[in-house]
C-alpha cells in the first residue's frame, strides 16, 4: 500500500532529479580520477583521455576488441571546443593550505600546452575555502582557456614539485561545458 508518506518521498526524489538535470544541462563531459589521498605524488597524474577510441584503432585481441566497441557505444568521441573546469576533492586534514597543479593538455595533430592552477585549499584561519560537509571538501578552477578536443586529446594534471606531497587531496574531476555564443 502506498502512503502519503512515501508518495511525498517519491515526488521529492524526482522534482530533485529534475532539478539536477537542468543545472547541467551544458555539461558534454565528467570524469573522475581518484587519487592517493596518502600523498599525492609528482610521478602519479590523474590522466583524463577525451578520445579513448584514438588509443587502440585495431585492437591486437580479443578482450581488446570487445572493450573498445564497448567504449565506442557508451561514450561519444568528442569534437570542438568547450569551457573546461577542474574540481579537486579533499579532506579537512589535507596538509596543503594551497596547491599548484600542473596541467598538461595533449593532442595527437596539435602541440603540447602547460597550464598552472592555483587552488586555495583553506582560509587564514584554516578554514576549508570548498563547499562541502563531512570532512571532505570541493574546490574548482576553470582553466585560462578554450579546451579544443582533438583526436587524441588528454589533460594531464599533477601537483607542482613539493618537498611533502599533499596529502588528504582524494580524487579530481574534469567537466566541459557546451560555449554559449
């Protein structure tokens, strides 16, 4: 038997679903890279490859073959330019008030560009400057310029050279966004 309860619950789930879809309605990408929250080191880079087709074009076996068809009906390859964010997600005792991220964006028909972002991780106070609850945070930069997706096309990201590699910083998250002209 459903209940006024439950209905209430059921239109709540779908009006926030709803909502969440029309936010991010201009997102063409997300993607995820864990990271070591024990340090996170410099020979350790959070790789996000925009065209994974581009990296097997004749697969040499089977398992190959059957993952590649699988990529190629689930994730579209992209094509343009778009307006790139980096999110990182970290922990209230993250040992880096800031951190430098190096941030390498590489094609197979176009040279290779280096970017450096700042995220500033807490306040004077050493408060967390990122949105979040439960002891793990959200910080974002949008990068300096128009990211053009190539055949081949990846971003690289690390954090710049550190005596002590950070620590507490728990994954990174790569979003473009359709540009409104």
């Amino acid at each position: 038997m459903i209940t006024f309860g439950k209905i209430s619950n059921i239109v709540v789930v779908t009006a926030a679903a709803l909502g969440c879809a029309a936010c991010n309605n201009d997102i063409v990408f997300s993607d995820s890279k864990p990271l070591d929250p024990r340090g996170w080191m410099q020979n350790a880079p959070a790789i996000f490859e925009l065209d994974p087709a581009a990296f097997c074009p004749e697969p040499s076996n089977r398992f190959a073959i059957l993952t590649a068809r699988a990529t190629g009906d689930t994730i579209s390859r992209l094509r343009g330019e778009f307006m790139a964010t980096l999110s990182l997600r970290y922990t209230g005792d993250c040992n880096a008030w800031e951190l430098k991220v190096v941030a390498e964006r590489s094609a197979l028909d176009r040279p290779i560009r280096t970017d450096t972002l700042f995220f500033r991780l807490f306040d004077s106070s050493g408060a967390p400057c990122g949105k979040g609850n439960l002891g793990i945070y959200e910080v974002s930069a949008t990068l300096p310029y128009i990211f053009s997706v190539t055949e081949g096309t990846t971003l690289s990201i690390l954090p710049d050279n550190y005596k002590t590699p950070p620590r507490g910083i728990c994954d990174a998250t790569l979003l473009l966004f359709r540009l409104h002209k």
